[in-house]
C-alpha cells in the first residue's frame, strides 16, 4: 500500500485526484489531504471514509510515498522539494517544473519512457497541451509533424472555482434580464467567447498558447516544432475543446489518420460524420476525436477536432497514471458518474 | 425616392435589414414587406409605419426599384428572376447565385468595384466569410496571402429563430437541472460547442466551411488562396468571432498589420493587450480585430482575432451598402440600440 499526500485537496483538480484513485482503485494506504492553512481543520470524505484536512508544509510529508500536487506554481516550488526530501515521489500539477530538464514532463501514453529518468519530481503538462499531444503523437509516428495549428474552446471550469462561481451568477443575470459582471475574467463569459486565458505576453501570445507550444514541443521531443495557439475561453462548464489544423512531413490519408488514431492508448475515434462535443466528454477518461479530413491548406495534411476533459486527462487522471507507471500500478479505467 | 421590397421581413435578417435601412436613412418610398404565404396578412412596424405583410409571389414585385431578399436559397432561385424582369435590382443574402459568374458577391470595402459589372443581381456574401474577407484584404494589400487557417465561434442567432429557441429552452432546463433536448441542432448547445453548421459533405467538410473558402476566394479575386476552415456553434447570441491564422507571401510586422487594418474602411483595431468579444460588439457596424501578433507556425504571418454581428455586416448591413452603392445614395453609419 501507498501512502498518498494530495497537496490542494479542496481544488477542483485534487477532487477529481480522489475520484480517480478511488475508481482505479490505486492502492493508498495512508491518505494526507493537505491544503492551505485557510482550510486545514475542516473534514473532507474521499474513498469512502472521512479525513481531515491538514496545513501543507514540510512536515506533513514525513513517511509519503507519493504526493500529487494541484496547488499552483508557488506552493509547488516551496513544497515539492521538501516532500521529495522526505522521500516521496512528487507529481506536480503545477507549471513550476514544465521546463526543468531534472523533471520529465509527460503523457504516459506519449513520452512515458521519459518517466524513467526521474529524479523524484515529475511535472503534469497542461490540460490543452495534454489533449494536442495525445492527438499529435499518433499523427507524427505515422507521418511526422512541421506545423500545427490550434484553436482552443476552453471550460470555465479550467479557470477555478472561482471562475464557474462567476459564470453561474452571471448567467442568472442574464436570464433575469440585468447585466452580469466579470472580475475572474477581464469580460462577461456568459453567452460569449473570450480569446484570452490569463495574461498577455510582450510578443501579444497568452502564458497558454505558449505553453501549448513549448510543453508540446517537449514532450513530442521536436524542439523546432512550429506552433502556433489561440486559446479562449467559452461557457461551457466542463471539457476542452480544440480544432487543430497539421501540416505533416509526409502526406497521412484522413482514413490512415482515422487507423492510427484508433489504435492509440487512450484516444476515442467518433463516427467519421459524427464528432465528439465537451457535453458528452465530460467525465470520460478519453481523448476524443472526430471530423478528420484533409486539410485543404496543408497538402497531405490534416484536420481533426479534439475534445478531453481536462479534470479527467487533461490533469487528475494524467497525474496519477504517471504516479501508476512509476511506482508499477496497474491502474483500473474509470468513469466519473 | 426608392420602392423597396424585403423578401423575407420577418425573418431575424429581414427585420435587421429593416432597422439598417431606417437608420442609415435610406430614401424609402413604398415599402413591400414580403414573406411566405402563412405570415401574409400579418401587420409589421417598420421606418416609423405599420405595414401589411405580403406573399412574396411574382406579381409582389410590380414597381419595385430594390428587392432586398433574405429567404433562402429555394424562394431566391424562384423569384429573384421575377423581381428582376419586373425592374427591380436584386441584392440577396442567400448562397443561391454566390458561385454565378453573372451575379457579382460583393463586400463593397473589399470588391466594391465588382458591382459595376452587375446584371440586376447581386449576391451578399455567406456571413463568416464577410468577417473573414474584412480582415484579409488589407492584409492582402501590404503582403499577399497565401494561406489561411481560420476557426470559428459562431452565433446561435446565424441558425435562425427556432435555433435561438432551442438555446433558451435547454438554458432553462440546465437551469433547473432537468436533461435538456436538441433537435435544431444534433446536440444540445447550452453550456457546449457543436463543430458542425448545417451538413456534412463527402470530403468531411461542412457546407459552411466550404463557403468560407470558395466565396473567399472569389470575392478577394484568388482562385488558388489555401484556406482550412473548422467552423463551430457557440452559446452566443449574437456576434461571431474567428481565430485567423495567415501565411503571407511576404513578411508583415504586427505593428505594420495593426497599421493597414487600421486604415481600411469599417474595421476597427482594439488595443494591443485588448480583444474585442461577441457581447460588446452585437450591434455594432464595423468589424472588429485584436490580439494581432506575428504567427508562430507562419514565419512573417499573422494571427488575429476578429468579432462581427453577423445579422449587421455580416447579413443585412452588407446588403444595403450594396444597394446604396449601386443606387448612388450615401449610407449613414448607424448602430443597433
């Protein structure tokens, strides 16, 4: 048995973490639920027994053997070395570790290999990169990658509890007929579609469309990739969505496209006239994937539209498939219900 | 004076281009609102009058200088010729002449000149390629164009009254936690995106995104541009957005595409670390573009974000500029309150 530290319990991601220990059925043994000191002494059920939740610090690591991180890049950067220090395996959620070449940044049934290499800490790359990766890797097996084109349609539910608290109040105004307000977003997301997911960058890109870039390019390990992102934000509660345009290195029919796709770890292929929308994604431990054609600027290239929930895949389910892989846990498929 | 006839008035197009003509104080004289049989008989209000509605047959169009259709594709191809031999200039919003080599399609800020070619009929551009031929073309002009990826978030109100409906009635069942159901779409929108507008063709491509790129093609005047369109529903009301990705043929600095799109009539440029969204800009004329920086995936491209109210300037607005052009009146710049 494994004793198991989750560090943000009370976040939307350690949530799913606890769902997707209990529905695979990984082993834990002594569960930590650690959070902020805000929230230490409260009581939280998960995998069937209640548990208090405990202050994170360096302490409330002794005797872990795996701590799963989803507390953001400070904390991570405090704490993670200390809860390796006491021995733990620590998978970070955060993207504290993304670009540290001492720490893997992986998706298990893309760069799992890299897991191997390991020096106690390995990095969970982020939701929208986790989804192009997992659609990209069978396209560049099969025919190699020069450049890619995303647009994203992001779930409220990405951007924190706070930001679904928003969306919901607002969507009330809307429907009384009074105007909402925005303050987690620089703009109303009710009955409306925002091209920006956290900040700007000098160059005009978003934090998110470059780390779809450079986290892509890492874990793909193609360093000259060209990528390029535009993320934004929609009103849909839960699972990502992407359309993604691939000009490959050698031409890929869309029914090859179609094969390899479908004989992927981990990735869905819908009907070839049907697609996959993030209402019926969410909770599916998949990467689902329909409307692959050629793609009509890139000869020989292709087209496709992604969706994941990236509670699921896109971050808890990614984090402890890693933690599995590591520590030889035959993980079990789960389903949230 | 000029004797106006709207062929299809109490569509969600018919009724804008109502407002547009009122606001832009076009010279109407008699004012023939027409639609089909089972709306004939009703009484419509529109410029300052109530107005009895009319079949729209071919006798309907007997002293009418301008017929204004917003119908569809069927009653265009049926009555379009009639409005014609009975004198009328035709300009309308429906795909059925957009591919006639007789019928000019026509943005007038980018192909205006294409009008004096006309033979009584003029096809008004499919919505999403208005938005997309708006901010190309000056972009064209500085640097050329050779190729386009573009993804779209587009607006229930584009599908129509019954599809606005539908949104409203499934909010409300989220609202209240029951299941809500679709039928004007193949899946529910509310709290989703749906990347499919209307139909799937062989190649795997929709209809809509089809129209993207040939009528693109056509009103820019290049047979050959690549363009690679995914084009998806949003819960949106009203405004569609796009995510453009361009390859020029030579290089163009963001500074300097801020700069032309800038100048080019009807567009407006948003601050740097700013981006225009559909709420903001319903109702209003121009088309609107931020977020432009230099393409990763395009060495010397672009990438933007552009906004339209696609019943404005992307329906009913165009149209009547097209009027104005070819009647010789001056348009006056309105904005929908």
């Amino acid at each position: 048995m494994t004793s198991v530290a989750v560090v943000g319990a009370t976040g939307a991601v350690g949530a799913e973490i606890l769902v997707v220990l209990e529905q695979r059925a990984f082993p834990v043994g002594d569960l930590r639920l650690l959070a902020s000191a805000r929230s230490a002494g409260g009581r939280l059920e998960a995998l069937g027994a209640e548990h208090e939740i405990r202050e994170a610090t360096a302490a409330a690591f002794e005797g872990v053997d795996l701590a799963l991180f989803s507390a953001g890049s400070d904390i991570a950067r405090a704490l993670a070395p200390e809860a390796r220090k006491a021995g733990a395996l620590v998978v970070d959620n955060s993207s504290a570790f993304r670009a540290d070449p001492q720490c893997p940044l992986v998706v298990p049934e893309v760069n799992g290999d890299a897991l191997q290499a390991h020096q106690g800490i390995v990095a969970n790359p982020n939701c929208s990169t986790i989804l192009l990766a997992m659609l990209l890797e069978p396209i560049r097996k099969a025919a190699g990658l020069r450049r890619v084109i995303v647009s994203t349609y992001q779930a409220v539910s990405g951007a924190g509890a706070r930001a679904v608290e928003e969306l919901r109040s607002q969507e009330a105004a809307d429907a009384a007929g009074t105007e909402p307000t925005a303050s987690v977003f620089p703009r109303v997301l009710s009955h409306n579609v925002i091209p920006w997911v956290q900040d700007f960058q000098e160059d005009g890109y978003t934090p998110e469309e470059t780390k779809v870039r450079d986290e892509a390019r890492r874990i793909l390990d193609l360093p000259d990739l060209l990528v390029s992102a535009t993320c934004v934000r929609v009103p849909v509660w839960r699972a990502h969505s992407q359309a993604v345009h691939v000009e490959t290195e050698r031409p890929l029919d869309p029914e090859d496209a179609r094969r390899v796709l479908g004989e992927a770890e981990g990735v869905r292929v819908w009907d070839k006239n049907d697609f996959p929308t993030p209402r019926e994604v969410a909770g599916t431990d998949e990467v689902h994937v329909g409307r692959i054609r050629a793609d009509r600027a890139f000869p020989g290239g292709l087209a496709l539209w992604g969706v994941m929930d990236q509670l699921r895949k896109g971050a808890a389910l990614n984090a402890v498939q890693i933690a599995e892989r590591i520590l030889g846990v035959a993980g079990k498929a789960g389903r949230r219900t």
